[in-house]
C-alpha cells in the first residue's frame, strides 16, 4: 500500500507545477503590466493563452496516451514546464511572454489530462478517491509556495518578475526524473496492449504481492464491458459443505463454486432468477428511506442505480463480501500467457475441459463435497467494494467459453443468516458465518468473459486485447450518459467562477481595500495582497486533506451536494454587500473571509471531483478519448472565464461578477443532485457496467420500487 500512495504522490508532481504556475502568473502580472503599460485586452491575453493552448492539445491527448502510453505523455508535461520556465526567464517582450505561456498550456494541458487517469487506472477501490484527490492536494501546496515565493520577492527594492515566473524550471526537472525513472505504466494500457509480462511485474510492485493474477484477469475483463448484452442475477450462496441448507434448496439448472479466502471453504451460487438489463435491478440496489424514494422520481435513473446500492450497503453495514485475500484466481506466471482462472482447489491440475459443460439435474449431496461431483468449479476474486469476479461454464462452447460474473452480496436477505450482516473488513466474519453453514442472497451482473480456454488450457494476449475503441464506441448508450455527467461537471467548475478568483484574486482584493489595510504595517498594496493569498492557499490545504479523509467514506456525490452551497453562500455575501454601509476596514475583512472560504472548500468538493469522476466512468477502450473530451470541455470553459473576467469586471463590476457565479453555482448543484451518480469504493469494471445497465429503459429502481 505504501508503494502506491508514493507511486501516486510523485505523478502529481505535474499538479504542483500547475498550482505554482496559476499563482506566479497572478502575483506576477502587476508586475507586467507596469513594465509592458498593458491594457485589459492584452492582460486576458496573456493569462489565457495556456488556456487557448491546452484547449488545443487536449483534443488529442486522451487519444494519443491511449496510443503510446501515460507515462511518456507525464515526461511530455514535465519538459514543456522546463522550457517554459527558461523562455520567461529570457523574455524580453510581450510576444516572448505569450510564447512561453503557449508552452507552459502544454505542460498544464497533458498533466490535468492524463495524471487523474493515471491515478484511477493504479489505485485499488478502497483508496481511489484519497489518491486522486493528491492532484488537488499538490496544486494548492504549489500555489501556496509560489504566493510565500512571490511575497518574499515583493518585499525586494526591485522584485523581478521574471525570476518570479522563470524559476518553475528548477522543480520541473525532478519531475522529469521521476516519471522517467521512478513511475511505471499504467496496468490496464498494458493490458490493452497485450504486455501482460510488464503489467504482472507492475501490479506486484505497485500491490506488494507477488500473486496478482486476479487483478489481472479483471484488467482484462474491463477491455470489453458487457454492456448492452449483460444480464443480472440472483442467487443464494450457499457454503458447499451444509448439506441442510444445500437440501433446502429447489433444484437448480445450474450453479457456480465459490472460494472463501485462504481456508479453501467452498460455496454454492443456487439462482433465483435471470432477466436482461434492468428487470431485476433490484436484486442490486434494496431502496432505503421513504425520503430517498419520494425524491428519486427527480434523478436519473443511473443516480437511483448507484445510490440505491450505496444506501443498501450503508444501512446493512456490509463493506466487502471477502475483504481480505479471496484467492486471487490461478493465470500462470510464464511469458505472456495467462492460466485460465478455471483450476480446483483440490488439486494441483487443470479441471477437465469437459466438465465444464456438466449440469447438474440438483444441487443436493450426500456429504456436500461438490468437487467430487464433477460440477462447475471456479474461483472467486475479491475486486473491492464488496464485489467479486468469478466464472462459469457456458454450454456448448467448444473451445471452452465462460461467462464472467461480478458478484455483490446481501447478507440481510433471504436464506438462512440467523445473524442479520455478518460480513466485515477482515474476512474473519465472513468465515464464522460459513463455519455456521448460514446462506445469504446475492446479485451477479453476468456477460461474455474476454477471456476464453485455449487447448493448453491457456490465453494467449491478443485475446485480451481492445475492443470498439474507435470513435463509433461513444454511441453506446452507457458511455453517452457518462459523457453527459463528465462535460456537465467540467463547464459547471468553471461556471461556479473559480479560475475568476485563482488568477484575479489579488486585484480583487486589492479593489476591497484589503492592500490598503495591511499597507498600515509598513509593506505595499502589492505585497500585503499577496501576503493574503499566502493565507488563502494555506487555508486549502487542511480542507483538502479532509476531503481525502472523507472522499472514500461520504463520497463524491455527498461532497459536492453539501460543500456547493457553501460556495453560493460566500458569494452571495459579496454580491450583498454593497448593500449594506460598512466601513473600509469590515468591508476589506468580509471580502477576505469570502475570498478564504470560497478557495478552500472549493478545493475540498468542486475543485477535485470532476476529474475523479471522469476518470472512473467510462470504459478502458475509450478512456483516453472520452477524458479529451471532458478535458476539452475544461479547457474551452476556463477560456471563456479567464478571457472574459477583465470585461466583466470593468463593465459590471465585483458585484455583477459574482452574481453570475452565484447563477453558475446553483445550476451546478441540481446538476450534481439530478445527474452525477456516488462512485466510491466501486471497481471501474462494475462502475462502467452499471453506466451501460442505467441507461436502458426501465432500469430505474425507483420506478420498480413503485
């Protein structure tokens, strides 16, 4: 676990840069305009000339890292700060300013990309949103040491602006450094390119273990989600060896064995039933509150999906069906083949290809030892957020097809638990409740397994490799769906007004009179605006760090819902007040408290959760083009708000400004509450399924529920 939280924290290194950048950039154009006598136009031009720049290169980004990898587009990012830092070092014009503002777009564009999938695409469920909100976290740490940086140089007799936009060269090369010696590549791109050797050697590192054939055969699982040809199922698992609970039973067409972890308990998976898309999506999702039904009606069916689990999975306390080691399949360890994950825990060898195809006319045994029976045996993968991958025998596949299935539990339903939810974080319970032969109701989403049995019993790499990763790929109708939540929350961030305040912030303090105010303690109106900034940036990181705390336990969805009217509120008291007659000294008081809560908790919700989002949502073979387009939709945001903010603020003033934002604010948070689906702790494989089961017609629990 260690090695990835540092594994992550070196990628952001690229976010640091951006955060260092968008604050000497603001401290500095005073500094700029007085050299160069610059009018307004030329100020948004030179502030949003990266962002014009990034808009450019995040059309291809996504799909060029798909193409040649994650890591090389990191040392891209890396080598555009360094030159840029040189060419501000140097510049002696406006032209040579713009120009090393065009490459620092660069940098700024690959690192907001490609580091939130990066993350994502290493990160195990349970810690997935802590890592991923590390990029948010090294942003404001950067900001906060360029604004102590820039300060200190404003107290000098002649502070040199170039020095204070020129020395980002100096971190930029140990970013360099570390992706190029220190960051491996990304597992599910190896994966997609059938280098199944070099994502085996990553997972073990980067996981700590040397068995990580389960993760591996989920890698490759999520090359093709089953989409629109998933089916959903239930069933009762069943431990093997309880021959009452097994001869309660009704007889069955079939059945999948099941492993507990480590001990080698086997289950029984009896069905109850099988329908397509969302016909028995409630076998997934149990509705909770009465409250949380009279609003369902007013969100997307995919909200009610996700929400409904999460809300079932906090009521019944269940976290993972096997939280600890479930035996991680058996995929070989040679060349750049994997073992099918087909094999008995009884024995050393390869189950018969033939008996895969044995249905058994009942599940009743006279001893419960089904392995002796000749009946389907698999194994079970524990995927986080009380998930599991397992398998079984599809009939009358010759060259030994099987089906995939993810499985999540509910051990307060059906069957025999005499002990309501048994299942908890070690594993432990899990096994009691086995030893005390107690069942419990499951649901499964079952497709095609990618995978499929060779004559050496073997998969050869090419079978896993991508599939529809073109354009055409975005038509279907989970990934449209997902599109529409991740360009949503990218050009509402930008609507709720804070690049506004990023880039702008000091002038904005300094028309509130808070320059003035501290200027009382021998410094200049520039510096103490600065001074303030220093104050705001450090505010951010405490906010960010509980965001980490909470990203995984509260959730995305939670956070945006509860920290956007924060932001409506602290904007809406600078809107006000004008209105109200108040000294210069409350007046610069208020507008920096504003400014202070503003910057931090959007940091804490806004600032990190789109990119989080859209880096868990949409399938491995069209990641790179879908986080473009979201990217682009960013980028062309932030263009408008950067380019437009000095208009604006001449011709409608603060007042007029944030009342816009206040605008963009509330549209932001019905968005969030109508669209953007709870992520946390959910495997990206069983995220993107749920997407594409979401948006067939139907497939609404609350509807069902009714």
């Amino acid at each position: 676990m260690q090695e990835i939280i540092i594994v992550a924290a070196a990628a952001t290194l690229g976010n640091l840069l951006i955060g260092w950048d968008s604050s000497t950039i603001a401290g500095g154009m005073g500094y700029i305009k007085r050299e160069f006598k610059l009018d307004p136009t030329v100020e948004g031009m030179i502030v949003s000339t990266s962002f014009f720049t990034g808009t450019i290169v995040t059309i291809f980004s996504g799909k060029v890292s798909d193409m040649i990898g994650r890591r090389p587009m990191l040392i891209g990012s890396s080598i555009m700060f360094f030159l840029s830092g040189l060419a501000m070092l140097w510049a002696p014009n406006v032209a040579f300013i713009v120009f090393s503002r065009l490459l620092d777009g660069i940098g700024i564009a690959l690192a907001v990309t490609i580091t939130p999938v990066y993350i994502s695409e290493i990160a195990p469920p349970e810690i997935r949103g802590l890592l991923n909100t590390l990029p948010q976290f090294s942003c404001s740490l950067g900001m906060f040491l360029a604004y102590i940086w820039m300060f200190s140089m404003s107290l000098l007799e002649s502070p040199s602006w170039r020095a204070m936009l020129g020395v980002v060269s100096i971190p930029s090369v140990a970013y360099f450094f570390l992706v190029v010696f220190f960051l491996p590549e990304s597992p599910p791109w190896l994966v997609s390119k059938s280098r199944i050797s070099e994502a085996r050697k990553v997972l073990q590192r980067i996981r700590g273990q040397e068995d990580v054939s389960g993760e591996l055969a989920l890698l490759a699982e999520g090359m093709n989600p089953g989409g629109e040809s998933t089916i959903i199922e239930e069933y009762i698992i069943t431990p093997a060896g309880s021959t009452e609970q097994i001869s309660n039973m009704e007889s069955a067409k079939d059945y999948i064995k099941l492993y507990g972890p480590n001990q080698g308990v086997s289950m029984i998976a009896h069905p109850i039933s099988s329908v397509h898309g969302g016909g028995s999506i409630l076998a997934l999702s149990r509705q909770g509150s009465v409250a949380g039904q009279a609003t369902a009606g007013l969100k997307d069916p995919i909200v009610n999906l996700f929400g409904s689990m999460h809300e079932s999975d906090h009521h019944h306390h269940h976290h993972d069906l096997a939280a600890q080691s479930i035996d991680q399949g058996s995929f070989g360890t040679h060349h750049d083949n994997l073992q099918a994950p087909l094999l008995s825990r009884q024995g050393s060898s390869v189950v018969d290809r033939s008996r895969f195809y044995k249905r058994s006319s009942s599940i009743k045994g006279s001893n419960g030892n089904l392995a002796a029976q000749g009946e389907t045996a698999t194994k079970a993968t524990n995927i986080g957020g009380g998930w599991q991958l397992a398998y079984k025998a599809v009939d009358g596949k010759k060259e030994g097809g099987f089906q995939r299935l993810y499985l999540h539990a509910d051990p307060s339903i059906g069957a025999g638990s005499q002990h309501g939810s048994f299942v908890g974080n070690s594993g432990t319970d899990l096994q009691l409740a086995l030893e005390r032969g107690e069942s419990f109701q499951a649901a499964a989403l079952v497709s095609q397994s990618v995978l499929a049995l060779n004559k050496d019993n073997t998969i050869k790499p090419e079978a896993v490799a991508n599939k529809g990763s073109g354009w055409g790929a975005l038509l279907e109708p989970g990934v449209k769906r997902a599109l529409i939540v991740g360009i949503g929350l990218q050009a509402l961030q930008q609507a709720a007004g804070i690049n506004g305040f990023l880039y702008y912030a000091p002038q904005i303090l300094e028309e509130a009179g808070v320059g003035a105010l501290l200027s009382s303690f021998g410094i200049t109106e520039t510096s103490a605006s600065l001074l303030v900034n220093v104050i705001i940036t450090f505010s951010m990181l405490p906010c960010i760090a509980l965001s980490m705390k909470l990203m995984d336990i509260a959730g995305r969805r939670a956070l945006l819902l509860n920290t956007i009217p924060i932001l409506i509120v602290s904007l809406t008291v600078l809107v006000l007040r004008d209105s109200f007659p108040m000294s210069s000294i409350v007046n610069a008081a208020v507008t920096a408290t504003c400014v202070i809560v503003y910057e931090s908790i959007f940091c804490m919700g806004f600032g990190v959760i789109p990119n989080i989002i859209c880096a868990e949502i949409f399938p491995t073979s069209v990641r790179g083009i879908c986080i473009s387009i979201c990217a682009l939709t960013f980028w062309i945001s932030t263009l408008i708000v950067t380019s437009s903010f000095p208009f604006l603020l001449h011709q409608i003033g603060l007042t007029g400004v944030f009342s816009l934002f206040v605008c963009g604010c509330i549209i932001a948070w019905v968005f969030v509450y109508t669209k953007v689906p709870e992520t946390k702790g959910m495997p990206l494989e069983v995220i993107i399924e749920f997407f594409a089961i979401g948006a067939k017609p139907g497939a609404d629990p609350a509807t069902m529920a009714s």
